[in-house]
C-alpha cells in the first residue's frame, strides 16, 4: 500500500515535466482507486486537479479491458490512437491493446520482465524515467 511504496524517480518533477508539455496524464492500476490516490499523495503527486486516476473499483472495468483507456479518453477528449500506455506487466500492455492506443510501452521497474514485456509492447524502458527521451524521439504527426 501507500505506506510502502517507493518512487523510481522524482515523481512529483516528473509529472511536473509532463504536464508543463500540455500531455494529459491518468493512473490506471489493479489497485483500488482510494489506494491509488493515497500512494500518489504519499509519493508527492498532485490528484486534485487534472489527474485521471481509476482502480479495480472505479467502474470502468479491470485490466486488460479497455475501459479505463477508454474513461480517460473520454474525461480527456482524445481518442485512443493518442494514448501511450505505460506498464509494468502484460494486462497493461494488454489494455492498451485492447483500447487501440498508440503506443503500449512495458517499463521494467514493476512485475513485468524484459523478454515478456518485449514480445507485446511496442518498446521496453528500464524505466519511467525514460520516458520522456522517447517522447522526444517519436515522429510529430
């Protein structure tokens, strides 16, 4: 839970960078919804404001279906060929899938390995960290 979790990073500046480029950011996790908000709180995440944030609970489904890609399409006002789905393990990969987005992209900080990852997201990172470099190196539509 919140109490345990501990950042890859500097999320709040993270966050902070991705936003400052007007990317419209969500957190979609296996968790609860209230367990999500409180980890974020605790790692310094602001949830108040323009922050998607949807749980197991939040009625929008569970991974690997689509539902909560296709809420924070919806809140947003993008469709899902605009969304780069982050993940740490395939029913992440799997949702974005599922939802038609852009871009699935397995990050190893969590459960997820290397070569399982590799074989369904589009790119592997070590890290979220890692990101924005290849935000940066995407062709512009």
């Amino acid at each position: 839970g919140a109490d345990h979790a501990v950042a890859v990073t500097a999320t709040t500046e993270l966050f902070g960078r991705l936003r400052s480029r007007r990317l419209a950011l969500g957190v979609a996790t296996s968790d609860s919804e209230a367990g999500a908000r409180a980890t974020l709180r605790r790692l310094g995440v602001d949830v108040t404001n323009d922050l998607f944030v949807a749980g197991y609970d939040s009625g929008h489904g569970r991974k690997p279906s689509s539902g909560m890609v296709d809420a924070f399409c919806a809140t947003n006002g993008v469709t899902a060929r605009s969304v780069i789905v982050v993940g740490d393990n395939l029913h992440d990969i799997r949702m974005g899938r599922v939802a038609g987005c852009g871009l699935c992209v397995g990050v190893l900080t969590g459960t997820g390995g290397r070569e399982e990852l590799a074989a369904e997201a589009d790119y592997v990172l070590e890290s979220i960290v890692d990101i924005e470099a290849l935000i940066d190196g995407l062709p512009t539509a």
